[in-house]
C-alpha cells in the first residue's frame, strides 16, 4: 500500500518520527533514502521547495 505523508517536517511513515530539516544532513541523503533513528526503517522522501512570482502592480 502506497501512503504519501505530505508535511512540512519530514516524518516517518513507519513510526511517525518528525524530523526537522536541521536534523536531515540532505548531503549524505542524495538518494532519497533515509534511515529513520527512531524505528530503523528505511524510506523514501522527496523534498519539494517551490517558488513563485508575480508582477508586482504600479
Ligand atoms: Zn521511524
């Protein structure tokens, strides 16, 4: 069963560990995997950082 957790923290979705982006060392990670400290699981994430723009009016 696929269950996407959708977040602004990254949690694990074997154990529900929240962990903050201080916590995530994204170098050692660039495979999108990360081994969760609390349970041990291994899992897969994606980080999604988007920007947007617009005019601005005069
Ligand atoms: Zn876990």
């Amino acid at each position: 069963m696929m269950k996407t957790i959708k977040a602004n923290e990254l949690i694990c979705p074997y154990c529900g560990a929240i962990y903050s982006e201080k916590e995530i060392d994204f170098e050692e990670n660039k495979d999108n995997e990360m081994i969760c400290k609390n349970c041990g699981r291994t899992y897969n994430y994606n980080v999604h950082i988007s920007y947007s723009s617009w005019k601005k009016e005069d």
